[in-house]
C-alpha cells in the first residue's frame, strides 16, 4: 500500500485514481498559480472556464459525442434525476417505459409515479430478488423513452449489452458504470451519472443529454429543474460544484491520457472482474448472487456460508487493510465495488485474503 492508504472496495463514494488525487493535493492550495484553492476561485473565472471546458470536451471525445449532445453539470445527484427526468420529458398525454432491476430503477419508477406520469414497466426482475437482467422485452411504441439502471450496485447485476427498442430513445441511469466501456450512444438520448462511484466525489451529476430530447423539455417548470437552463448555461446558472467538476475533469484525462481510453478500460475491468469470479466460482464456500449472464463489472457481489462468516469476513479484511467489503445494508452479504480506479494490486490482495480466509475457516 502507498501510505498507509487501504484497498477501497467502498461502492460509493469510492476510490479515485491515486494520481488524480496527487494532482489535486498538490494544487489545491494554489490552483493553477492563481494564489487560490480550487475551492475559492470563481465560477465566473477563466481558471474555471478551463475546468469545466475541459471536462465536457473530454467527455465529448471518450465517448464519441456527436455535436447532437449536451454535456450538463448538475447538483443533486441521481437521485434528483429520478424526478427531474419525467418532469423534464414527459408532457401530458405522454407515456414512457421503465426497466425494472431493483433498488435504483425502482426508485426512478416511483418517483414518476408520484408525479403522476404515464409510466409502464415493460420487464423487471423482481420475480428473482433482482439476480438477472431481463432479456425479452416488449417496448411500447408510443413511448416518449424507455428508462434503465445500466447497473445495479446493490444486486451485482449489468446490462452488458442494451435492448433493441426499436429506435424509442434509452434514458439510462450510469451512475455506476459510465466511461467504464465503450458505448454505442445512437441509442441513447440521455444519459445521467452520480459522480460518486466511477467519476469524482460526491454532489455531482453528470448528465448527457441529445438536442431533439433537449428541445422538448417542458417550459413550464422551475428555472433550476429545467434541462435547458443548464444546457444554455454551460451549467453555471448558478454557482456549480466547483469542486467535484475540477475533479471529474482529472479523472476524465486519467482515463484518456493514463489508460488510454475507454477500450482499454474496459479490458482492464473485464481482467479485474474475471479473475474474482473465477476464484470464486471455483470454491464452494464462496458464491456470488447474480446470475452469471448478467453479472455486474462493477459491483460483485457474494455470500459465506453464514451472516456469522461475512461479519468476520469483513472485519478481518478491514484489518488487512481490504476496506468497504461489507454488502448494502438492505441485502447483506460481500461487496468489492471495482470501478476503474480498483488497481490490480487492489484484486491480487482481494483473492489472496479470501483463499486464506476459507482455508482457515472451511
């Protein structure tokens, strides 16, 4: 370990690069030689006019964004997605499909609900708690967008490729994923991302957002939950979270001039990912709880034997400096979240724990 840092499997918020925290700490102080932080310079700025350029032309170029797409910053994490999106894209008399893959995606579902928009869940894998992705799905031709959480942290479980909806736009939740693979974005139209997972610290949303949805958001809403306000703003309508876009900016050029772009993360995650499910799906004392069709790159998610194992589980891990590896309080279990900043290092020691561990409590 690299000062006395831990292995952080944390699902968020979770480990940034170490070289993107450098950077930062050696900046902080005095941003740029401006004689500011980061955190004290204005918004309205040329030092901060660099910032958030940057950070939405490098999100343009890894993702290969056509000019059809807006790169907005906005405050209030995924969450407040949930409802900003029908409120936002559906007008009365409009309808829009929703996938449902559990926590998060149930979460967007109701909020729509509560708003008292036209909602159909099309396919949801509730009928087994959540452990796979739908594959067979009837979409609604009608829809305005068909609505998905492209990986669900809490389950474990991804979608590895993305439903055919007949040309309907997917709005995808990629809080957990986004800039983890390459993606084919003629089938997106929007694409929304809390940066605490696999961007930068929390308070950030990332939203990508196409011109002909952005042009039909409702007008009628408040200022401040209008897509098109930020989009006509460079999202500075207000003072933005300063912090965390300067953040995703560095962890974005880490992506682009460290690792080489998305294609090689992606094989990176694949490699890190194969090698603790194959460690786990050769023992019999670990098993992972997603289906194997639909397991996540991300979040992997395991079970002991018994809840008494995992709590020593992972107090013993903690001890050996593996943190974050206890599961969401809602499901329990084992949890190692491997986002793109999860080292090999960070694997190696993860497999080494878990073979001693069984062999000392088989």
């Amino acid at each position: 370990m690299t000062d006395q840092r831990i292995y952080n499997f944390n699902a968020g918020p979770a480990a940034l690069p170490l070289s993107v925290l450098e950077e930062i700490r050696s900046s902080f102080l005095n941003f740029k030689n401006s004689g500011m932080s980061i955190t004290e310079i204005s918004h309205r700025s040329s030092y901060f006019d660099g910032v958030i350029n940057d950070a939405v032309k490098r999100a343009k170029r890894l993702l290969k964004l056509s000019d059809r797409y807006h790169v907005l910053f906005i405050q209030g994490g995924a969450s407040l997605q949930f409802a900003m999106v029908p409120m936002n894209l559906l007008s009365k008399g409009e309808t829009a499909d929703y996938i449902n893959t559990g926590t998060w995606s149930t979460k967007a579902i109701n909020e729509a609900q509560n708003m008292g928009k036209s909602v159909h869940v099309v396919a949801s894998s509730e009928d087994k708690n959540f452990s796979y992705i739908p594959r067979e799905i009837s979409f609604n031709k009608e829809s305005k967008f068909v609505h998905l959480t492209s990986n669900n942290t809490i389950k474990g479980t991804q979608f590895s490729d993305f439903p055919d909806t007949g040309g309907i736009p997917i709005v995808a939740d990629m809080s957990s994923d986004i800039f983890s693979r390459p993606l084919d974005m003629e089938k997106f139209g929007m694409i929304y991302a809390g940066a605490q997972k696999n961007l930068g610290p929390s308070g950030t949303c990332m939203v990508i957002i196409r011109k002909d949805l952005l042009d039909s958001v409702n007008n009628d809403l408040p200022a401040m939950l209008k897509y098109s306000t930020y989009s006509s703003k460079n999202s500075m309508y207000n003072t933005p979270p300063c912090f965390g876009i300067y953040t995703i900016s560095l962890v974005l050029k880490w992506i682009e001039e460290q690792m080489g772009g998305i294609d090689k993360v992606e094989e990176h995650n694949i490699t890190k990912a194969d090698l603790i499910y194959d460690h786990i799906d050769a023992s019999s004392f670990y098993k992972a709880t997603a289906e194997k069709d639909s397991r996540s790159l991300m979040n992997i998610t395991f079970r002991l034997p018994n809840e008494d194992l995992e709590k020593t589980f992972v107090e013993q891990a903690s001890k050996r400096g593996l943190g974050g590896l206890k599961g969401h309080r809602s499901v329990g279990g084992c949890r190692a979240s491997i986002y793109n900043a999860a080292t090999m290092e960070s694997i190696y020691a993860l497999i080494e724990f878990m073979e001693s561990f069984e062999k000392e409590n088989k």
